[in-house]
C-alpha cells in the first residue's frame, strides 16, 4: 500500500448502513477516478465497519475509529482480507492541512502516543496532504 498526496472520504447516511464516496485527487503524480462503496456498522461497536468497494465487490475493508475528537483529528484502522495474508494501517487523519517535523512530537501534540506501539510506530511513514485542491 502506498500514500496519496489527497484524498477525501464522504459520508451519507441511509437506512440500512451508509453509503460513502472515497475520492483520491493525486496519486502516483496522476488523478484517479472517484471510487464509490458502501460501508455499515458490525457487531455492537459503534465505531467498527465493513466497506464494500463498488469497483471490487469480493473485496471486505474491516475499519474501526479508534480515538476521533470530532474537531481536528482521528485514528483509523483497517484491515484487508488477503488469500495468504491480510494488509492492516493505521491512519492519522486531520481536517485541517498540518506540517510535522516528525512522527513523535505530531502524535504527542494531540495526546495519542499510547495508541501507537513503538513497533508500530517503525512502520509509520509521514505523507503530505496538503495538495488537495478545492480546499475547505
């Protein structure tokens, strides 16, 4: 799995789940087309989902919020079935363009350290989404 320098995900509510719009501006130095799913709650946690991709409907993205503060920041996992293995990230998300030095004291900033093994954070690579055009 490799970074996209934008993206934006869509969220609208309907009566059996939700449906979302997942939209990548710039990847590999190139525009991508909208790629459209639906996503809907499991088991009793609020805060965990299965995503279905329209363009791949073999496919199942297990997601779940692991902290948001609604305001400014939330951390996202997913998780990918795989036929010999299975692809997991965690996501740091921000609804405002931000500029970190580095990894530690960006996570330390908004108190998320400790969701954050320090094996986990050795596989954590920074990307820039601050290109997104049209910004809010």
């Amino acid at each position: 799995m490799h970074g996209v320098k934008c993206q934006r995900v869509t969220y609208t509510p309907k009566e059996n789940g939700m449906t979302y719009s997942y939209s990548i501006s710039k990847e590999d130095e190139k525009n991508s087309p909208d790629v459209n799913g639906t996503i809907k709650p499991e088991n009793k946690n609020p805060g965990e989902f299965m995503i279905k991709l329209t363009h791949a409907p073999w496919s199942r993205i297990w997601y779940r919020v692991m902290y948001t503060d609604y305001e400014k920041i939330a951390v996202e996992y997913t998780c990918v079935d795989g036929t010999l293995c299975y692809m997991a990230t965690i996501s740091v998300l921000h609804r405002f363009p931000v500029r970190w030095p580095s990894l530690e004291p960006g996570l330390e900033q908004f108190n998320i350290t400790s969701l954050l093994t320090p094996s986990l954070k050795l596989y954590i690579n920074m990307l820039d989404h601050t290109e997104c055009e049209n910004e809010q």
